[in-house]
C-alpha cells in the first residue's frame, strides 16, 4: 500500500508527507523498493495495535 492509501485508508487524520516522515525515521514499518516506500498492511495492522516492536500511536 501507498503512503496517499495509508493516509486515507487508516491514518485519515495524517497527512502523506508526515508519514513518509515517520517511514524514513523508522517509526511506522515500511518496506523500500528502489525509491518507491510502501507499507504492508499486516505490519500496519500490528503497528496500529502496539505490539511491541514499534511505538505505534496506540501507545500510550
């Protein structure tokens, strides 16, 4: 999934510039493939739950 689908799929409240941010910080799992970032929706998925392995937003 895209940064422009992430945003509007998941993080409606995020903009796609911040969460490319956040890609290139390491703070939201994302994959690079040549220039392209994307996002895979189970790692988005366990992200958004705070499992642990990333500070998600459900962190408190």
């Amino acid at each position: 999934m895209s940064a422009r689908q992430l945003a509007e799929e998941l993080l409606p409240d995020t903009s796609v510039d911040t969460i490319l941010r956040w890609a290139r910080e390491g703070t939201i799992p994302s994959r690079k493939r040549g220039q392209k970032v994307f996002f895979l929706r189970y790692e988005i998925d366990e992200w958004l739950i705070g499992d642990g392995t990333r500070d998600g937003p459900a962190t408190p």
